[in-house]
C-alpha cells in the first residue's frame, strides 16, 4: 500500500501508526496492496476550512474523508486505485477527551478508512454496522502492536 501521510499540524503524533493502522484497516477491507492514500494532520484553522468548503458546514471537525477512485470493499481483484484523502485534526481530536490524543488519531484514521469505501453513519443500521468494523479493526490492530 503507498500510504503518503503529511504531518502539517504542530502536534507530534505517531505518524508510522497512523500509517500501519490505515494500511491494516485497507487490507482486511480487501483493497489492492497497490493502492493509493493520503493522510494530512493539519491545523483546526485549515480543518475549519475544510469543513467549510467541501461539506457547507461552519466549525472544525475531527476527520474529513475525500474518496477518489470510489473503491469498494473486497475489489482487490479490480487492481490498484487511487483511494482518496484523508485529513485529520489533533487539536479537535484533543478536545474530544474520551482517550489519548494517540489512540483518538487512531479511531479517526480507522474511521476516516471506512468512510473512503463508502461507510456512512447517517442511519442506525449503518451506525452500528461501521461502528462495529472500526471497534473490531483497532482491537485486532492494537493486538498486533
């Protein structure tokens, strides 16, 4: 997997695990190996406007997710692709105070994966569903580690 990440924030963050963890997740989605990815951590000024341009909603967020070649679960057979963009901000991810800052980049970065292969949280079903995937992957990856 070519996972290029950018780290454009000031915060110091475990960039070969967010990269491990993102291509972790790839692989048990059933993606390519030769697939394409990029993460960004970046400012909560640069995620505000962000948010602001692509989605048409004011504030920062945690995680923004920009599919490209609209890669679907288990097309590894269809060959390599473009994935898309990933951006995350540590300063939001902080405020959310549920967990370290390392473990919060970790949910966000798995999170941000399942959203690229067409995962929403719009309805319940679908909650549950991605919810679900992510819980399982971070605790199978956290075994490894």
């Amino acid at each position: 997997m070519k996972i290029e990440l950018e780290n454009a924030s000031t915060y110091k963050c475990d960039e070969s695990a967010i990269q491990s963890l993102a291509e972790f997740t790839l692989i048990k989605m059933g993606i390519h190996p030769d697939s394409e990815l990029s993460i960004r951590l970046v400012s909560e000024e640069e995620i505000t406007d962000l948010h602001m341009k692509w989605m048409d909603l004011p504030g920062s967020t945690d995680v923004l997710s920009f599919p490209m070649d609209e890669l679907k679960p288990n097309s590894a057979a269809n060959g390599p692709g473009v994935i898309g963009d990933i951006v995350l901000c540590p300063a939001y991810a902080e405020k959310n105070g549920k967990q370290s800052l390392a473990q919060e980049l970790e949910l966000l970065t798995v999170h941000g994966v399942l959203h690229l292969l067409g995962y929403d949280h719009e309805e319940i079903d679908q909650e549950v569903a991605m919810f679900k995937l992510q819980e399982d992957f971070l605790q199978q990856w956290r075994a490894l580690q």
